[in-house]
C-alpha cells in the first residue's frame, strides 16, 4: 500500500520505518524536502507525498496540522484516508491547543469527503512500531466515523504489531477526544515513571 506521511519527526519517521519493513510503499512529506534528505527515508513535498497516498498519516504538530491539511486542499484528500495521530499541545505541554474538541474532529469537520481516522495518539512512537517490546499486553484505541477506513486503519496497525486482540474500536469520531486529552495524563504518568517508553492495557469484567 502506498502510505503518504506528512511529518518528518519522530513519529512519522518510526512510523515510516515500521510500515517500510512490513513491505510498505512509503513517503513521507516535507515542507523543504531538500533540507531531510538525510533521514534515510524517501521525502519529497508534501503536495506530492498526498498525491501519492492510498494512505495518509497526520504526523505533524497537532497546533499547525489544520493549516498544512488546508494548504493541500479539499480536493487533494477527497478519499483518501487519513490516520490523525496529531495532539495539539502548548510549549511546555501543560494544556491542550483543542480543550473542547478534538484536531481529528476539527480535520473531519473541514474535509468531509476525507475519512477520518485518530489512533496511536496515546503513546511515544518507540512504542508504535514496537508493543512486543513492553512487558505485557497492551492496547491501541481507533476513533472514526467510516467502518472501512477504520478497517484499513486496522490492517495497518497489525503490520506494526498491533493484533487484532490489541485493538480497541471506541466509536465515532467525536471519542478522539478521549485520545487526545489523554496527553495530559500520559505526561503525569511519563513523570512517575521516569520513562515515556509505556502504554495503557484495558481491563474488562470477566464476561458472566
């Protein structure tokens, strides 16, 4: 599948990395794709890298991502899924840029013909690509609006290493929030730990 990221930082480069090695077809999009040449990783700009997504990831900062998704264009994302991972947080990560919503709401909102999909949002990104690698099992949440983007959405987690089991469809796209006010949270937890290397694991009542 080809997979456009938009976003050469961390996540997007560790998200790139995973999908690569699982026989991926990725890019990942720059505003000066000049400038990131040396990641080891195809890069070109990000008009281009939307042009050639079946695909495309949100790895930018959730506080400039509605504009760059605007500057592509409406018409440039109509159907094309699109995996939000962003979180919009202020500089010193203590309050939420979105505190009454959600990015991933907001970029459905302004791209309706553009399936909206948040997940991998409530982790570091070395976990993303590597949950086998915590001690126990853990859990990855999936928020949107279209069962088949969320399908997709699924497929593509299990080829980083998130199975079926692992998974956890919270509902619609309004449950984005949820994910991202978890920021706050897992900042608090980063800091009891010393670590940000974690992830969350739902437990259930045994069924009967």
């Amino acid at each position: 599948m080809r997979i456009g990221l938009l976003g050469t930082g961390n996540v997007a480069r560790a998200l790139a990395q995973g999908w690569s090695a699982a026989g991926h077809d990725v890019l990942l999009g720059s505003r000066r794709p000049r400038d990131r040449a040396d990641l080891g990783l195809p890069v070109a700009g990000l008009d281009e890298t939307a042009a050639h997504a079946e695909v495309l990831v949100n790895a930018t900062p959730g506080t400039v991502s509605l504009v760059l998704l605007r500057s592509l264009g409406a018409e440039a994302l109509a159907g094309t899924l699109l995996i939000d991972v962003g979180v919009g947080l202020s500089d010193d990560y203590s309050e939420l840029s979105h505190p009454n919503s959600s990015l991933a709401e907001q970029i459905q909102a302004a791209f309706p013909a553009t399936p909206v999909v948040k997940t991998l949002c409530t982790m570091d990104s070395t976990v993303m690509t590597a949950p086998d690698d915590l001690s126990g099992p853990t859990t990855v949440f999936l928020s949107g609006d279209d069962a088949e983007a969320k399908r997709t959405t699924g497929r593509l987690l299990t080829d980083l290493g998130w199975p079926p089991s692992s998974q956890l469809d919270i509902g619609g796209i309004t449950t984005a929030r949820g994910q991202e006010h978890f920021a706050l949270l897992f900042m608090g937890i980063a800091g009891g730990l010393g670590t940000h290397v974690f992830n969350v694991h739902v437990v259930a009542r045994p069924a009967g």
